[in-house]
C-alpha cells in the first residue's frame, strides 16, 4: 500500500507540473508572429531575384551588342523585328513560310513519338536489369558502350536506315533518350528493401501483386527521375536533327532564318526552345511527384 501512495503521488506531481507549464506559457509576442512573416519572403525571391538576374542579362546583351558586336541584335531590337512572329505564331503561307507555333508542335510531335517509344522500351528493359542479375550482366557492357555516343552520330544511320527524315528524326530520339529510362528503372528495382520482397512472400502474393504493389511504386520515383532526364534529352536531340534534316519544326526554322541572317528570329526561336524545355522539365517533375507514394 505504501509503494501505491508513493507511485500516485508521483503520478500527481507530474501531472501538475504539466499543467502548470502549460499555463506558464507565454503567448506569441511580436517576436513569434514576425518570425512567421519571415517565411513569406522566400516566395517574393522566387519572383524577384530572377527578375533581377533577367534585366542584368539583359542590360549585359544590350551593352555587348551597342559596343563589342554591332552585328548582334540587342534585347530591345530583337523583340521589335519579331513582333510579327509573337504576334500570330500560327500563319500559315505555305510548308516553307509557316509560323513559330506551327514549327512547335510539329517539333513537339516528334519527341512524343520518339520520347514514347524510348518509354515503351526503357521501363520493361530496366525493370528485367535491375530484377535479374544475368539479364544486368549480359547488357550492361552494351548500355556503357551505347549511351555515350552523340545523338548527332546517329542521325546517318537513321537516314540510310528509313530514307525518311521523320523516321530518323524518331530513331535518333529513341536512341538517345532510352538510356537514362533504362539505367534510372534498374536503379530503382535495385534499391528496393529486402524486407518488402520478404512480406510478400509472406504474404503469398502472386507475381502480378507484387509487380503493382511492391515493385512499381517503390520504382516509380526512379523511373520518372530518368523521364524527366529523357525528356530533355529528346528536345535537345529533335533540334539538332531538324536542322540537318530539313522539313518543318523549331529546328529547320533555326537553321533557315540563319540563312537568311535573321539574327532577330534565330534569338526568339532560342527563347522559346529554353521556355518549352523548362515547360517540359515541369511537366515530368509535377508527374513524379504525383506518382511518388512518398510524397502522397
């Protein structure tokens, strides 16, 4: 009865003590709710800094081009000489004269395809590399020696494999973009816990189960980490094929207003080519996190 007296009061006294720290408590003073209003002004730098960083470029170009290259077109006459282009990027005079935005989605058209096949692919190959150790040793060597080589390196093959600029334009996408899908996937199946391979064999699950419960979510954020790195690789590469291939698409429009010294047009279709990346690289970015069971 005695050790029952002592443990209740113990009991008690903690529990007052309780109570009367949290009445102590002091309530948010003017220092507390400051330090709160701090953390809005990160997102006002999200906005201002690269505000900041844009006009001291651009004061830069501007400078460069009134003194070290006359021949470069500024910022301000840039924007004036392609206002027609800005203005109504889908004319359309004919498969020689066609607008800004008509060169883009034929652009974008191709990588789909390209970056779709390289998808299709990549994923199945890299879960079967990463899932199976004969499979990783029998391609590895292949992968290594593959993946370095120049996207522009292809582009002959394509040419004397299709006969076709479309096709190459595709082939050439698909060859470049599959690695990072392949190696990223592998990378993933790999780093999967032993333990989660352990319950469900505990639990018996069958081996589609498996694939949809254990195996792809947990490979998921490294698939589309390789995703977002293919996606950039295909509008890198469908640029570079496009002007030496010809046709319609960002690429060829680069290569044509250069002949005909439109410097003016060639630094616009730069920007929209960087803009359209970034567009891109957010789009993947935003489709990982969705699928990132982590995060949800």
């Amino acid at each position: 009865m005695r050790m029952e007296k002592v443990e209740m009061e113990v009991v008690f006294q903690a529990t007052e003590e309780a109570i009367r720290g949290a009445e102590e408590k002091p309530a948010p003073g003017p220092e507390i709710t400051a330090r709160k209003r701090r953390f809005r002004f990160p997102r006002l730098d999200r906005l201002i800094l690269p505000l900041l960083v844009f006009a001291i470029v651009f004061g830069i170009w501007e400078a460069i081009s009134r003194t070290v290259a006359p021949m470069l077109p500024g910022p301000i006459k840039t924007f004036t000489h392609s206002w027609d282009l800005i203005r109504d990027p889908f004319f359309d005079r004919g498969p020689n004269d066609m607008g800004l935005g008509w060169q883009l989605l034929y652009s974008l058209g191709r990588v789909a395809v390209g970056f779709g096949l390289a998808a299709a692919v990549g994923i199945p190959v890299g879960f079967l590399v990463g899932a199976v150790p004969a499979f990783h040793r029998a391609v590895n060597p292949l992968i290594q020696i593959l993946r370095p080589v120049s996207p522009l390196a292809w582009l002959p093959i394509g040419l004397a494999t299709f006969k076709a600029a479309n096709p190459a334009a595709f082939f050439v996408i698909f060859i470049t973009a599959i690695w990072p899908i392949v190696l990223n996937t592998a990378f993933g199946v790999q780093k999967i816990p032993a333990d989660y391979i352990s319950v469900a064999r505990i639990l018996k699950l069958s081996p589609w189960r498996r694939f949809t419960k254990i195996l792809l979510p947990a490979t998921l954020p490294y698939t589309f980490t390789g995703l977002k790195i293919s996606v950039g690789i295909a509008w890198l590469v469908i640029v570079a094929a496009e002007m030496l291939t010809g046709g319609i698409g960002i690429g060829f429009f680069v290569w044509d207003e250069w002949n005909n010294l439109s410097l003016e047009h060639i630094i616009l279709a730069i920007f929209v080519i960087g803009i359209v990346g970034l567009i891109l690289d957010n789009a993947m970015g935003w489709l990982g996190r969705r699928f990132d069971y982590e995060v949800r």
